[in-house]
C-alpha cells in the first residue's frame, strides 16, 4: 500500500485516528486502508501535500500552510485559552464551552472551505477516464 502525505479540504472524520480534521489539517494514509480512500481523493476531499507542513504548537496536528494553522488555532485552541485563567469554572462547564466553540469553528470552517475550495464533483468513477484523457491532451 503505497503512503501518501495528504490535506483535508473540508472539516470531517477520517477513521478512528481522525474523529474529525479541521480544513487544511496534513496527516499521513495509507491509501486503501480505509475503505473510502479512492473516492476521498478523487472527490478531492484529501489533496496530496507537496510541500513541507507546518506544525500546530499546542497540538499534534500538522498543516498545509499557516493559514489553515492559524485557522486551526483559533478554533480549536481560542476557547481553552480564553477560560485557562478561571479556574473557578467547573469541568462540565468547560466542556461544554468547548464543545460549543468547537461546533461553531467547524460551521464556520465548513462554511469557509465551500467558499474557497471547490470540489470537483464531476469527477465520478465514469467521467474520470475522460478527464485523465483530457489532462493529458493538454
Ligand atoms: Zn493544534
């Protein structure tokens, strides 16, 4: 199985390793490992990276580039940071803010990735013989 280096073009799950990847976000697949691969890539829901990620400081997480990081930091990273001061603020509430700000952050991401990165839906199994030709023909 060949490995490939790969960025999500919009906000979604990828097997247990991924509940959820924020757009721009680079992780490593084994292409065919999951049974959506082909169709993930064709679909241009993962893109292939060719160039170095850059490196969330405050998580594992890797990026295309340090806009979608930025992006990244300020949904994911704003709401802890925000209540790190109060430690007065019980748990469950903590939770729930993050929760709530990481819902709001991947409404907005998604709206964000719409906006900006087109998918290419044509690119069915039946049309993508045609659209290789015509790539090559170019
Ligand atoms: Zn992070």
């Amino acid at each position: 199985m060949a490995k490939k280096l790969v960025w999500a073009a919009r906000p979604f799950g990828y097997g247990d390793d991924y509940p959820m990847l924020d757009v721009g976000q680079v992780i490593e697949i084994e292409v065919g490992r999951q049974p959506n691969d082909e169709k993930l890539l064709r679909l241009g829901l993962l893109r292939e990276v060719d160039s170095k990620p850059v490196q969330c400081g405050r998580c594992p997480a890797q990026f295309l580039n340090d806009g979608h990081l930025n992006r990244h930091g300020r949904n994911r990273h704003r709401v802890s940071a925000a209540v790190s001061g109060r430690q007065e603020m019980p748990e469950a509430d903590l939770q729930t803010a993050e929760a709530l700000g990481n819902l709001r952050a991947l409404e907005a991401a998604d709206e964000f990735a719409e906006k900006t990165i087109p998918l290419d839906l044509s690119k069915t199994k039946a049309s993508q013989g045609e659209s290789k030709r015509a790539r090559a023909s170019r």
